[in-house]
C-alpha cells in the first residue's frame, strides 16, 4: 500500500511541477563551465567550406569544424551603418556585446565609457580567463578581451591592460609595440613589463616546465621578433616554438580545475592570408586552427555536459568566392597545391633576385611562368602576388577586395547552451548567450 502511495505521488509531482518533471527525466538543459570562444579572424563560410573542400580533393581529413551540430548565422556590423568592421570593432562587440567604432578597442563609440567583456564577467565569477592568439597578444581580437583604449593601434598601453587584466594564461606569436625606431629593445622592455607584473615568461619548449608551479603565464616565442610578432604563416618551412593547438593544450593543462575556465583563442594569420588574397596560405591557417578545435573537441568529450565551444569569425577578409569566370562551374582547389610557399615567403625571397633569378624560383616554387612584362617591372612583390593570383585563378577561386567585407559569418557550436548561436544572431548576441549558459 505505500508503495502504491509513493508511486502516485510521485506521478502527480510529475505531472504538476514541469521543472521536477525534467530533473526526474533528466532534460534539464546542461549549464556550462568550461567554455572555449575560437575565433577565425577573418574565417568566413567560404573560408571553412574551401579549406575543406581542398582536403576533400587531395584525400586529406574533413574538418572537425563541420562536425559542430550547431550551426547559426551571425552579422558583424559596426555602430555605423554602411562601415564594414575591422578586428577592432567586431572583436568588442563579440567580446563586450555592444557596438562600437572601427578601431576602438572595448570602448562604446564615444570612445569616453570601458566595455565589460565576457573574461572580465567570467573573472569576477571566479573562472580562470587564457587569452590565445597566432599573432600579437596585443592585436586587435585578443585585446578586446582585456583591452579598453580608443584606438587599437595603442599597442604599448594595451600590454599595461594585459598585465592590469590578471588573466592567468596568455599565449601569443608575439608583442607588438609602437615604437618603430628601435623595435627589438621596445619589445624586451615590453616582455620585461610583463614579467616583473607577475608573469612567468615561456619562450621555448624547453621552458614548457616552468608553467606548473608559475602564478601566471605568458606564453611566447621570442624567436619570432624582427618578423611581424606572429607566429610565421603555417605553410612555410620556419616553424615557431609553439603551435596554435599546443599553446591551447598547455592552456587546459594549466587552467583545468572542477569550477571551470574560460579560453579565447584566435587564428589571427586567417585575416592576414585573406588579405593577400592567398588561398593556399588561407586554407592552411584554417586547418591549422581547426587543430586547435579538436583539442577542444577533445576536452568536449571528457566533459561533454559541462562544455561550451563556440566557434565564429570577426568578419569575413577578401570576399572570398567559389568560382572564377574562366573555370565556370567548376573548382579545382588541389592545383592550389603548387604553391610551396605563401606570397609573404615569395616576397621574402625575390627581395635579393634579379628577374633571372626570381623567374627560377617562382617556377620552382609556384609552377607559375611568369611573363616577361612582369619580369620587366622589377617589383619583387608583385611578381609574387602576380603568380599566386594565377594559381587562384586556375584553381577557380575568386578574391573581391584586399580588405574586409561585411559578409555575414558561421557560428559553429557544441555542448551545453549550444543550441542558442543555432539561428540568426549579431555580433553583440555572443557575449549574453555564453553568460545565459554558465553555470554560475
Ligand atoms: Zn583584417
């Protein structure tokens, strides 16, 4: 008899109270504690869907990126209308969730009151922040997680942000600083700034150690200086001390706690390889951070009721299209495999070659000819656009512009609170969607 009596009521309690219903069933929806932002700087659709097409024709692996089941459409306009974004603008309204100027950097558009971005929200609720970037950790994307001044060209003010912030983790290709005259000794006063605020410095793998037992740390190949503070284009023969991925693994190894965490990580060289409309050099930058998703993906796996990754861009850089007029309805991206190195490797090279010189190594290392009346200019650099836009174009790929579009965007996400970034959203949607999924 009493057992009869527990078995209605609690039927009844199912039936009456919805939210003892989903306990009992188990649907409550899952609430996030390890969140992953991956941002593509740069990465529209088309830079996904031809980076895996390309795989797909060389017999090379899918990308894991469409494996999300998760998908939404996300815009990336500024506070202006008509003005198409830069990593400035767009990385504040996805970190901040609040437009504002091109070129302000997590500052509404009077450029008067600071942005409260989604690390510091995290912060203050106790979850340790990594900021990861390809390129400068003082570049546009990663700063507009710490950063709070009116310009983004404020490189040397916005390390003071970075080492104010107290983020534990930061992991770059490099410090950019302003000045120009004497770079190299900026940049270790720089560094210096950073490590006497409590950072301990990891240049190299043989640093690797030094993260366990270190408060807070700053992953970052100083090898790199005299470049562009990045990490070198991922197609090109000289490799950095860290990859994206493993700056991402280290992050995890040294964040993970039962509470949660809160990464960033940007594929920053996506923009730049997009920007000089080098498909080759694109497609390899969006595999490269496509490493970098599995290792969350793989996180995802261990934790998958208590993980949120989301995955988007800023913007989209080049207008990127599928299809060019003389190879009509069909693409051949495997051909963009004869370029061996990006245009930013060739012009490196060509600096020091006469036009004999470089007609060799231009055909050695992009199969290209290059004509006499290119030859004739005596212009290093755009001998090399002219061969890998002839490659693009063989391959069937299209570049409208050298700058940034307004293109709307892919959100890709997964785990707890995913479904959300699954529509049309804006930019601003990021910030309030990933703090709704949290679990404190
Ligand atoms: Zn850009």
């Amino acid at each position: 008899m009493r057992k009869i009596l527990m078995i209605t009521l609690v039927l009844m309690a199912i039936l009456v109270f919805p939210s003892f219903q989903s306990k009992f069933h188990g649907t409550q929806p899952a609430k996030a504690k390890y969140v992953f932002l991956l941002i593509g700087d740069g990465m529209g659709i088309n830079q996904v869907y031809l980076a895996n097409e390309y795989q797909k024709q060389i017999g090379g692996q899918e990308l894991s990126i469409l494996s999300l089941p998760h998908f939404g459409l996300m815009t990336t306009s500024t506070v202006d209308p008509g003005v198409i974004t830069d990593s400035g603008a767009g990385g504040t309204a996805i970190a901040c969730g609040e437009k504002t100027k091109s070129g302000v950097i997590g500052m509404d558009s009077s450029k008067t009151r600071n942005l409260v971005s989604v690390a510091e929200v995290m912060q203050n609720k106790k979850y340790p922040i990594g900021i990861i970037t390809s390129v400068g950790i003082n570049h546009a994307t990663p700063a507009s997680f710490f950063g709070h001044r009116a310009h983004r060209g404020m490189y040397d003010d916005l390390v003071k942000d970075m080492t104010a912030s107290g983020f534990e983790y930061f992991a770059g290709g490099g410090v950019i600083t302003n000045n120009k005259l004497n770079p190299d000794s900026a940049r270790k006063v720089l560094i210096n700034d950073i490590v006497t605020s409590g950072y301990t410095l990891v240049a190299n793998q043989n640093q690797k150690a030094l993260i366990k037992n270190a408060a807070k740390v700053f992953v970052c190949d100083t090898s790199v200086y005299g470049t562009s503070d990045a990490l070198y284009n991922v197609m090109d023969p000289k490799k950095a001390q860290f990859t994206l991925s493993e700056m991402l693994q280290m992050g995890i190894d040294k964040l993970f706690n039962k509470n949660g965490f809160f990464f960033m990580l940007e594929g920053g060289k996506i923009d730049w390889s997009s920007h000089s409309n080098d498909a080759m050099a694109m497609i390899h930058e969006v595999i490269d951070f496509d490493n970098a998703i599995k290792v969350a993906l793989d996180f995802y796996k261990k934790y998958p009721n208590e993980t949120l990754i989301i995955i988007t861009a800023d913007h989209e850089t080049g207008g990127l299209g599928w299809g060019y007029r003389e190879t009509k309805y069909y693409n051949y991206s495997y051909k963009l495999a004869q370029q061996k190195l990006s245009v930013d490797a060739l012009i490196d090279s060509l600096k020091t070659k006469d036009a004999q010189e470089s007609k060799v190594f231009v055909k050695n290392y992009t199969g290209i000819e290059l004509p006499e009346e290119v030859l004739s200019k005596g212009d290093y650099a755009y001998s090399a656009a002219f061969a890998v836009d002839a490659i693009n174009k063989m391959a069937g790929i299209g570049w409208t512009t050298g700058s940034h579009t307004g293109t709307p965007v892919g959100v890709y996400a997964i785990g707890a609170g995913a479904e959300k970034f699954a529509k049309r959203i804006d930019n601003t949607d990021i910030k309030p969607f990933i703090l709704q999924s949290l679990a404190k």
